[in-house]
C-alpha cells in the first residue's frame, strides 16, 4: 500500500516487487493484471464498479472479502520452445 500512495495511484494497479533486505518495486501496471482473477472470485462488490468509483474518487472504506482463490502456472498447450504458458 505505501508503494501504491506513494505513486500517487488510483484505482486498480498491479504493482510487481522483489522482496530482500530492501523492498523494491519493478513493475507498475495501471491496469488488471493476472492477479484479477483470483480477486474476483473472493470480494462481493464487482470490479469493474469499484474501478469506475475509484476513477471518480468513491472508493468506499472497505470491502467484503468470502472464500479463498488460489491459481498457478500450468502448461496449456505444449509445442516445444514456443510453449503457451499461464
């Protein structure tokens, strides 16, 4: 969340980063990224209406969260060196 405010972000971001002794962010996405999926399947509220309020400065102040969501890295078709991967 720090790195989130302190890019001045708003709405949905994908921020991708390495932890260590130091925490460093590599990568800022202003945009869904894969971890999409599995936050749908766990809030109530729909995405794509929160993003719209956040465009617009509604966010409300939480929330609500059921379930869990858990997805990995699966090989889906497999033609040698140009594998297609998730």
């Amino acid at each position: 969340m720090r790195a989130y405010a302190s890019l001045g972000l708003r709405g949905y971001a994908g921020i991708d980063f390495v932890l260590g002794d130091l925490r460093r962010v590599v990568d800022v996405n202003a945009r869904p990224t894969t971890s999409i999926m599995g936050i749908a399947r766990v809030m109530r509220e729909e995405l794509a209406d929160l993003i719209m309020k956040a465009r617009f400065g509604e966010l409300p102040a939480e929330v609500a969260i059921g379930g869990r969501s858990c997805f990995g890295r699966r090989i889906l078709r497999d033609d040698g060196p140009g594998a297609l991967l998730l």
